[in-house]
C-alpha cells in the first residue's frame, strides 16, 4: 500500500466499497479514513450480510484497522452512531473534532430547494451543511457531546501513521465526474471529489501518496439529472443486466455504456496509478466469478487491454461478482 487513495472515476457508485473491503482483507489495513458525507453510500458485502455505510469507513471489514472520519467531512450524528453500533466499532473509530455537523434542517432545506430538487440532490442535506461552514457559522464535531468519546486529531494520526511506515488508505465518495470544479456542474455534489481533494479533506500533503486507485465500472451509471453520454432506456439497461438503484436513496440509476473519454479525464485529474475495473461480470457474464485474468473471455481482455492502452494505465483490480472476494488481483 503504503498510502493509498481510492477514488471513483465516473458519477458514483463505480464500486468503491468492493474495493475498500477487499484490500481491507488481503493487506494489513492499519488506518482506513473516510472523507465526504452521507450523502454516499458504500456497499460492502461481509460475511454474507449487506451493509450500505454512510459514515463508517469501509476498511472496518478489518477488526485490526483503525477508523478515521476527516476533518473536511459532513457528520451527521444519529446516522454515525446506528452504524457503529452496526458495524460494533466503538472502540477502534475517531472523528477529527473539526468535522461539520449535518442538521436535521440542512436537510429540510435540501428537500424544500426547487434548485436543488432539479439537480435531483439525495436530499440528506450536505449542500446546505457545506454552504453554512463557508460561511463560517457550522457546528463542528467538538460542539456536540454525544461525539466526545470519539474526538480526535485524524489528521495527525494519519500522518504519524503514514511517517512509520502503515498502511493507510483514503476513501473518496462519489466519482470525478460530480466533482465540484471539474464535473458537469451545476449537475454536481457540493464539493470536489477529486484526489486531490480527498487528500485535502484527510490533511495529507501530495508526497505522502504513493497510489491512486481509480474505481471505474464496466458500463457507465448515474442518479440524479445530468448529461450521461451515450444513455440507454431503462428497459435496454434490465436486458443488458445494467440495472441499478441507488444504495443510499433507492432511486433508478441511468445507465450507458464505458467511456473511453471520460476513463482518461478520470485517469489525468485524479493522477491515477492504478485502475480497479469493477463489474465486469455485468458485461462479460461469461466472465462471473472469475479469479485469475486467463479465465476471462477473450472480448473480456480485449476490453480490458483497451482501457489500459487508452488511460496509459494499468488494470491491477478486475470485478467479477458482488463478493469482495470476486476480484481478479493483478498486483505484483
Ligand atoms: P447531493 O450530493 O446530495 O447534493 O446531490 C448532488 C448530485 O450528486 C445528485 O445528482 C446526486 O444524485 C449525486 N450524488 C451524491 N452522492 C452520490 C453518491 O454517493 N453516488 C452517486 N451519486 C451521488
Ligand atoms: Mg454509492
């Protein structure tokens, strides 16, 4: 590892928790922080059960790694504490004391703002959580006292931990393509989602990194309005087997075939030095539950050697099936 930054590469949901949860047991995860907000949800399938997390960082599958909340995330409380009672991670989980807090009413205003209605938002209020801490009138994690077991400096922790030699990794939520700055803004999250960004959140300077793992999903999907280039109906996406609803808010999810474009400004921004290709399985069945590159379909490599030839970088991760261990590891 040493440090590594996951990001997604399109609009969300390429995957991220799959891959979380897979390095989180293959490698000796010592520090997993999780940067955004509740507005993300990550699924993670552990032990046969389902979990759709919000706040709790998806390295929790590993009982040995410490758990961060970043400084530069959204917290919203009740939801924090029903997932570390869910995940039975109260001994081992920490948030920066200077997080924000997500109110009850950031949320009544998401839901109650037509312009935000037509961006088709997830209505859990991180919009208005993130335009109440630029103005500077937030309340912060210390200012609540049902947090104060968990305060901490996750900032300095992650630092000391990357400066003696553990592995750490950053979770980004959503994808480069919701980015603040460099997605198709206005139809966008409140922040940038970039890894750059995800270092910033976390307070962990540019050298400090030494991956860049860029999720990408083997067709394209997205919730909420938008352009979405190359979408396919509804009923195209039940036959192909592309047909998604949303993790955190049950909503349809639009679906269009992989982009080799997008896939190399995901590529560049976030200065990827990997790719995780994940559900491949979804557009090569004969490729389900595959573990090893040479059981997959000759089209299957194929694909794959393209997004590798176009992005001038390597596919090290392969999805094949919703397990975490349903993965191809081409990692030397
Ligand atoms: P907001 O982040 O709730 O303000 O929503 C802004 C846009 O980002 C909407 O199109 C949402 O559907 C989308 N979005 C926010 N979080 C996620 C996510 O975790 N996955 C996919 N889309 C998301
Ligand atoms: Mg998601």
């Amino acid at each position: 590892m040493p440090c590594t930054v996951i990001c997604g590469g399109f609009w969300g949901d390429e995957g991220k928790g799959k891959i979380i949860s897979y390095l989180a047991l293959k490698e000796p995860l010592d520090v997993c922080v999780r940067t955004g907000s509740v507005n993300a949800a990550h699924t993670i399938w552990y032990k046969g059960n389902r979990y759709a997390l919000h706040m709790v960082p998806g390295g929790f599958v590993n009982g040995k790694c410490r758990l961060l909340i970043s400084a530069g995330s959204n917290v919203e409380v009740k939801q924090f504490l029903e997932e570390v009672t869910l995940t039975n991670v109260k001994n081992r989980i920490g948030i920066d004391s200077q997080a924000s807090i997500i109110e009850e009413k950031h949320s009544e205003q998401d839901k109650a703002s037509a312009h935000l209605k037509g961006l088709g938002t997830t209505g859990r209020g991180v919009g208005p959580a993130i335009e109440e801490r630029v103005r500077r009138t937030a309340k912060l994690a210390k200012d609540m006292p049902e947090l104060k077991p968990y305060l901490t400096d996750a900032a300095t922790e992650t630092n000391k931990a990357i400066d003696t030699g553990k592995n750490v990794l950053l979770e980004g939520t959503q994808g480069l393509l919701l980015s603040l700055f460099h997605g198709t803004y206005p139809y966008v999250t409140g922040r940038d989602t970039s890894a750059s960004a995800i270092c910033s959140e976390a307070g962990v300077g540019p050298t400090k990194v030494d991956n860049v793992l860029v999720v990408l999903k083997a067709f394209i999907t997205r919730v909420g309005t938008g352009p979405l280039p190359g979408e396919i109906s509804k009923e195209e996406a039940q036959k192909r087997g592309w047909f998604e609803t949303a993790a955190g808010t049950g909503r349809d999810r639009r679906s269009a075939p992989f982009n080799f474009e997008l896939a190399k400004k995901a590529v560049m921004i976030n200065g990827a030095t990997q790719i995780a290709l994940t559900k491949l399985d979804c557009v090569y069945s004969a490729c389900q539950g595959a573990k090893t590159f040479d059981e997959l379909s000759s089209e299957a490599k194929q694909f794959i050697s393209e997004v590798e030839k176009q992005t001038r970088t390597s596919v090290a991760l392969i999805g094949t099936g919703p397990d975490a261990l349903d993965l191809i590891d081409r990692r030397k």
